[in-house]
C-alpha cells in the first residue's frame, strides 16, 4: 500500500469513528465554558468591512472628517490597528467604543493613532517627492485589524480563577474607573493581537491595566486580589473577543487569523505536508544556530545538533539546507572543546547523536578527531564511576534518559572505547536500566520520553546482536501504559469549542502550570511514534488506531509551527518560518521545541514509511537502526 493511500484509509477510518462518537455521545464537551452569543466575537463579513475601510484609509493615506456610519459596524466594541513596513513596527494604535457611539468611531480612532506614529517614523524627504514618498510606502505597509465584540462586565475573585476563565490569544480585557456621577472616566483595553506579538497573557494584562488605571500607587494596588481592587478602588473589569484579519505579506490579500496564526486543518496532514514541516524545521534551526551558535544554552545546542543530524541521515543533500551538515559539526565542535557544560546531561546528549553520522567506529579509527572527541566526552560522562548503575544514579532526573540511551548506544562507555561491546558490558547496562525503570513512578515515566524509551529499542537490538534472534522489550507493558496514559490526555473531537479548535491533537499534562497543551507534548510523542512500527510495542490490529492519534498530535504540531501566515507580526519572517512556537498562544520559539519536534516528525514518517512498505527483515527499530530518505514528495 502507498504511503498516501495509507493516511487517507486510515484519515477516513478515523472520522467515520469520531463521527459515531460524536453521535452516540452528543454535543462536544468544552475546554472552557461557553461563550453566549452575547459574548461573541464580530460576524467575519464585519471584521471584513472593518479591514477594507481601514485598508482604503492607509493606501490613500488620508482619513474621512467623519467617521464611517456602516451598519456592520455599529455593534463593535472596539479596534486595534497594527501597521508594519518592511518587517518593521511603525504605527499601532486601539480605541474602544463609549456607550451610544458607533464602532466606526473607534475604528477611525485606532487608524488615525496609528498613522501618526507611522509617519513619524517613515522615511519621508521635506520636499515635493513627499507626497510620492507617502503613496509608495503606504502601498507595502501590511495591515493587521482586530475587530473587538461588546465589553462584557467580568467578575474574577482570583487571579488563578481569571487565568483559568479567560482564552489566551482570543479574548482581550479591559478595565475603567467609575466616575462619582456613575459613569466611566478612565478605559483602558489590551487586544489579543497585541497581547500575542508581546507574549503576555491576558490575567497579566489585566492586572497591569488595572495598575495604569488606578494611577499614583495602583502598582501596588494590583497586587491585591480581583475582587479585593473593584470594591476598593472602583475598578470596572470587562472582556472581550475580536476577529482578527491581517495581510502577511506586503500587498497580499488580508487572512482571519486564529491566536495569531491560520488555523490548520486535518486534512492538510498529508505526507508532501509532513515533508515540508521537517525541511522547515531544520531549515529554522540551520538559520538560528548559523546566527548565533555559542549563546544558547548547551542542552538546546546539543539537541539541536541531534535533530539536525537525524534531519541529514533521512534527507538527500540536495533536499538539504546548504548548511546543514556545517552548523551541526560546528555545534558538536563547539560543545565537545567545552569545559564548562554540565558533565552528564549535555555529554550524554552530545554522544547519543553521534550513531547518526558515525554508527559505531571500529577499532582502527582509534586516533581521529572523532574518537578524540568521543573520549573527552566519556570521561565526562562517566567521572568517578565505574559502571553504567553509578552513572544513572548520579545523574539528574532530566539526564537519566539521554545517559541511559548512550550507555544503551556505547554498552563500554566506561572503558573510553569504542571496540565492540562484550557480552557481559551488555548485560550490566540492562541490568543498570531495569533498576532504573523499577525506580521510576509509572506516572512519572512519561517526563523521561523519549531517550528512555528508545535505549530500550537501542538496548534490545544490542541483546538481539549476541543472541542472534529479535530480543524482546523487558518495559515493553510499561512502555504501552504509558502510551496509553498519553493518548487519555490528548485532545480529540469530543473535546473541542470555539476556544480549543487549534488544540485539537495536544496532550494536556495535568501536573502543568496550565491545562493546556504546549510543544513540550513532542517529547513523549517522538518515542510513540518509534513505537507504532515495532512489533513488540505495537500489534498489527492496534495500528490503525494508533496511528489516527498519532495523525492527530501531527495536526497541532503543524499548528504550533510558524508559517507564512505569522508575517504580520514577525520582523523576521524568513528566520521564523519553521520554528515551532511554544505554544497556540505563545509566539515564542525556543529552539527546543524546533528541535524536538522534529525527532518527533521524523519518527512519525520513518514508521509510516515502514507501515507503507513492509519488508521482511530482522527487527532494527531504534534510533540507531538505518535512516530511510524520505519519500512521497
């Protein structure tokens, strides 16, 4: 069966089942409660309307005496206007509406605020090319408008409780004073929009806008309780929700943004789409790392390096980044001369990545710059200890998993060598990680994926490599437990309502800060999806199951991957393109993130490779087993 005509058979398994479901079971559950109609946000053939007026004022650049009276406009709340040129902020400018005026007063308020900062800032001449100057630039500036619905009064007593109750990315807040005469002398907003480019939930903007409102000594003021700041200091809190539009690139159409971003849907997971996503996303870290390859944190560079690596052992060249293979040497070369990253974690990392590019050198290699550096690294590794149950019970809880995945790859890291492991150095590292895995709460098992994980694959392959035959996997229950545990979590079409369509396919870790999916569900995604293609971890008749929940988590990867559609807030659009953002309201891009989820897409499309082309050969199924190119473009 072909790769695509395998995704679509089991894409169309997938709904027909969650149709049932949904149909058996009734009306979604919401993440959040629900918003009444009276909440929502403006129809999108007003936020149009909203953008198409703001867009004739900014091309002209001129504005009306009078504000517009269009009847599409009279139920808005408010406006935030965004003007960027070349990449470069210029103007930004917001307005709500008062009671009894119409939107297209806020409207014109936020255009004409923003042009005046815009034009202070253009490149303008003093003299009859001015008027020309204007009409060129104001011709390549990118527009972004979010339209707001109705302020609707919000009471939180906590501020826990208005974390919890208000949509990052989707609602803004706002807050007013409460004149003597009982109406509203001070109205301050802060847009989604302007909230996502800056980062900044909005129970924080609340409480800032709360502080700006009180005035002298409202600094320490917010810092009491919701509830406490309105009976003490009059304060009015509001929310609101917007439709946002914005151009992503110069003299493009305008795109209804979803937390800032296109919203992707399933059907967009195709195996061309996966393609694109992993040479986006190596193309994302070759760009950061090449800028700038000493800054970052050691464990970013050195997972970096692994993602890379794995990125080239699947790509041919000329499907590569030119630089690929030039930024993840430089960034081994860079932490293997080190002498200040941390001894095990990073070292452990740093020699798990070496299977990519070197597999294991026989003996005769003793002597070239890689085996220098190979044992520099052991020694690091293993300092003071003898044996691979030292090292795993010295090390961290975060850098148990990579130490072990490299004892699993080197079984005589103790020894510096890089001769083939004897049979007893083999054994005393499975008996160093079955102690490891007893020790290991079975909720917990989860926060090492996915080295942990795939020692066990390397580990077995290296017991099937003495014993001749396929080893089994002594965690292989535990390992599908917690598989199980992982998909529980995951966000599926039961799940979904007007807050959570981006974050269908996320897992939501119940121990997080917040309950709501983030990139930091690749880790334990990469190995699950090492898992569907073994045999041991994952049955024939499981599969089919299995991998529509893995096309799930896929879908918001994608989701959290900066595309195209981020050009309206991005100074950078060709560095942000393929980073994966922290999270569908965070526009952070931590390198980690890129990285992870790129072993993760990897894995995912080296086991729908193998699904689609079954071959009859002896089980080699970690991460060390030979990389496939891609295929299906």
């Amino acid at each position: 069966m072909r790769f695509h005509n395998w995704v679509r058979c089991l894409a169309a398994t997938w709904f027909v089942f969650a149709t049932c479901v949904m149909a058996t079971f009734g009306q979604a559950v919401a993440l959040q409660p629900a918003i009444s109609s009276a909440q929502s946000s403006p129809l999108p053939e007003a936020a149009m309307v909203g953008y198409r007026t703001v867009d004739g004022w900014v091309r002209a650049w001129s504005l009306p005496a009078a504000p517009p009276d269009a009847p599409q406009l009279r139920g808005t709340g408010g406006a935030h206007v965004q003007l960027r040129l070349d990449g470069v902020l210029v103007g930004r400018g917001q307005a709500l509406t008062r009671p009894g005026e119409s939107g297209g007063v806020a409207v014109l308020a936020a255009v004409r605020e923003a042009m005046r900062a815009a034009e202070s800032r253009m490149q303008l001449p003093n003299d009859a090319m001015r008027e020309a100057a204007i009409a060129e630039q104001a011709s390549r500036i990118m527009i972004s408008v979010d339209l707001a619905g109705p302020l609707i009064p919000f009471e939180p007593a906590t501020w826990p409780e208005a974390e919890l109750t208000l949509s990052p990315g989707l609602e803004g807040v706002a807050v007013a004073i409460r004149a003597h005469d009982g109406g509203i002398s001070e109205l301050a907003a802060a847009f989604p929009s302007l909230l996502i480019s800056s980062n900044t939930l909005p129970h924080r903007a609340l409480a800032s806008l709360c502080a700006q409102a009180m005035g002298e000594g409202g600094a320490a003021a917010a810092l009491d309780q919701p509830q406490q700041i309105r009976s003490r200091h009059g304060v009015r809190m509001y929310r609101f929700r917007t439709t946002h539009l914005a151009q992503c690139q110069p003299r493009a159409e305008p795109v209804f943004l979803y937390r800032g971003i296109r919203l992707i849907d399933q059907s967009e997971i195709t195996a061309a789409e996966l393609h694109r996503m992993a040479e986006a996303m190596a193309s994302h870290l070759s760009v950061i790392f090449e800028a700038d390859a000493i800054s970052h944190p050691p464990e970013s560079s050195a997972l970096a390096a692994i993602a890379l690596r794995r990125f080239a052992a699947f790509v041919p060249g000329a499907r590569q980044p030119s630089n690929i293979h030039e930024v993840a040497r430089r960034l081994v070369d860079t932490l293997g001369s080190s002498d200040t990253i941390d001894r095990i974690s990073t070292a452990a990392i740093l020699l798990a990545a070496q299977h990519v590019e070197f597999s294991k050198p026989p003996a005769e290699m003793c002597g070239n710059p890689w085996f220098d550096l190979y044992s520099r690294l052991a020694q690091k590794v293993t300092a003071g200890h003898d044996d691979c149950a030292g090292v795993l019970a010295a090390a961290p809880a975060t850098a148990k998993g990579p130490a072990a995945l490299a004892f699993a790859l080197y079984p005589d890291l103790v020894r510096g060598s890089v001769n083939e492991a004897r049979g007893d150095e083999v054994l005393s590292v499975d008996k160093a990680l079955r102690q490891l895995m007893a020790e290991i709460p079975a909720g917990q098992l989860v926060s090492h994926m996915p080295w942990l994980g795939w020692a066990e694959i390397v580990l077995a392959d290296q017991m099937a490599g003495m014993g001749g035959q396929p080893a089994d996997i002594p965690s292989a229950i535990s390992l599908r437990e917690m598989r199980t545990k992982v998909w529980e979590h995951q966000i599926g079409a039961m799940d979904l309502d007007k807050d959570s369509l981006d974050l269908a396919g996320g897992i939501v870790f119940t121990k997080a800060a917040s309950p709501l999916p983030t990139w930091q569900c690749a880790r334990p995604l990469a190995f699950i999806a090492s898992m569907l293609r073994d045999d041991r971890l994952t049955e024939s008749q499981e599969r089919g199951m299995e991998l529509a929940r893995l096309l799930q988590s896929l879908r918001f990867v994608r989701q959290l991957q900066a595309d195209e559609s981020a050009g309206w807030m991005a100074s950078n659009v060709r560095e942000a393109i393929g980073g994966v953002r922290a999270a569908p309201w965070d526009h952070s891009m931590p390198p980690d993130a890129t990285s992870m989820s790129l072993l993760f897409l990897l894995e995912a499309i080296r086991s729908l490779d193998a699904l689609s082309h079954p071959v009859q050969a002896p089980v080699q199924n970690g991460p060390n087993a030979p990389a496939t190119p891609l295929k299906g473009r």
